[in-house]
C-alpha cells in the first residue's frame, strides 16, 4: 500500500477529530485527489479560480447535482479546516439542484423487485434496505450484533453526519434474517464482501438494483435510495406520524422529510375537502 502524503494524512486526521463517517471521508478524500489529477498539481498550490475551473467540468461531464455538492463539501472543508483558508469556503458554491419529487414503488413493485434479486445475500441486503428506510452506506455497514432481536430494533452506526439511531426490526424482517444467518453464517459484517473481513461493496447493491428493476419489468429507476423514499412513502400512506418517520430515517430537519407528503396519494385520497362539510346545492335555484 503507498504511504499517504503528509497532506492526506492531516486532511484524514481532521476529519476523524470532527467525527465524520468513514464513507464521507472515503468520499472527500476521493473528490480532493480527483480535483488534483485534473490539474497535475498538489491541491494546496490550486486556487479559488481552479476551484471553479473545476467546477464547470464537473458539470460539462453531466455529473449528478448530488454528487457535484458532495465535491463542493469536500473542497470547502480541505480548504477552510486542512489547509486553513477560512475566506474560501464560502466563496465555493453549491449548485442549486432541481427540486424533483422522489421515485416511489408501489408494494407491488417492491415484491416484483425484490424477488428479482437472484442472490441471497443482495436480496436481504436490500429487503432490510426497505424494511428499515436505510442508506446504501447504512445497509452494508450493518453488523451481526447490530440486529437487536429482543428490543425489537437495529443500531445504525455512523449514519449521516457520523450520527448513531435506531430504527425498526419488524417481525417479518426478523424471520428474513434469521433464515438468512442460517443459510449464510455472517460473522463480523451482516453482509459481508468475497474477503469477509470487509463488507459487501455499495456498488454491489447498485449493480443488483439495475439489473432487478429490468429484469422485473419496472419501467422506473430504482436505486438503494428508491427503496428508503418507498419506506417512508408507505409508511405515511399508513398513517404514521411524520415525526416518527424523521427519526427513522435520521433526519436532522422535519422539512426534509416532509418532502414525502407531496408523494404519498393515499394520504391525500384520505384527506377531507372543507367542502364536504359543507351543505350545498349543486343546480342554482331557478
């Protein structure tokens, strides 16, 4: 393995005092020695002016919103906290992304999709994926001993932002994993990699997605996240609090998760018009 440079080592070192998670630093460190290659040149002789450079061929390439704010993060925290430039962070915006509505399964769709998962191991994986509203980097960072059978719920650990929550162990999720762990016998990591001392790789996850959705004629993106919007999606159909489902899907702000109330059609079919209170004729008198 090559030894890190100085520079990488502080960067690394900075992000685990401020407790981010290990995907978001796999993540920074990525965006930064990808900003690198781009110019041929170590990050800490680049500029604003590169920076922004960058930033347009990012964009030409057709790279994701998402992905192009999580490169915004990286640079703006390897600029004001490794290397010290407390004015440039500020001066590195972020792309103002569409706001689109998420991509929601119906429950057929899940069964559909699920059951064309032709690997054990990725069609639990992703089962739990949906059954407890997880990210992809949540779901392959499970362990066997953070399935809490007796109180009904699984730890996340180092979710978003490096926080831990617990989120729901249904009965039926239950009964998956324990004829899984029967047929599988994970050790360390709930689902692990080929070298078991590591987990199964996200892109694992993403492949499967893919190949699924087409092969159950689903004629809709689906991704990891697909299946987290579909939980918190049926879960409000069914007339769960909203609340409960920002905790169980971690986030920080309601408004983040009420995203989820512009998509869910059952909540409005079952939502009253003021008018039918209202004691009223429909022909004019006349």
């Amino acid at each position: 393995m090559a030894e890190l440079s100085p520079l990488r080592r502080r960067m690394i070192e900075d992000m685990t005092i401020r407790n981010l998670s290990p995907a978001t630093q796999r993540s920074y460190v990525h965006a930064v020695a990808k900003f690198s290659r781009h110019f041929g040149r170590s990050p800490e002789r680049l500029g604003l002016e590169d920076v922004r450079a960058f930033q347009v061929h990012l964009v030409s390439t057709g790279i994701s919103w998402p992905a192009l704010n999580q490169t915004v993060c990286a640079l703006r925290f390897f600029y004001g906290v490794t290397l010290g430039h407390a004015e440039i962070p500020e001066r590195i915006v972020y792309a103002r992304s569409p706001r689109t509505l998420p991509t929601v399964l119906s429950a057929d769709e899940v069964v559909r999709f699920l059951e064309a998962v032709p690997s054990l191991k990725t069609r639990t994986a992703l089962t739990t994926a949906y059954a407890a509203g997880l990210r992809a980097s949540e779901t392959v960072g499970l362990k066997v001993g953070n399935i809490d059978s007796e109180r009904g719920v699984i730890r996340v650990e180092h979710g978003k932002g490096g926080k831990d929550r617990n989120v729901m162990l249904s009965a039926q999720l239950l009964r998956i994993l324990r004829v899984y762990w029967k047929l599988a016998k994970p050790q360390g990591w709930l689902f692990p990699g080929r070298d078991a001392s590591r987990p199964i790789d996200v892109q694992v996850l993403y492949s499967a997605c893919r190949s699924a959705r087409a092969a159950a004629g689903i004629d809709k993106r689906v991704t990891v996240h697909t299946l987290r919007h579909s939980f918190a999606t049926h879960l409000l159909e069914n007339g769960t609090d909203i609340r409960i489902i920002q905790v169980l899907l971690g986030h920080s702000n309601l408004s983040s998760t009420a995203r989820y109330t512009t998509v869910s059609n059952g909540l409005i079919r079952r939502t009253t018009s003021p008018l039918d209170r209202l004691n009223i004729e429909v022909v004019p008198p006349g």
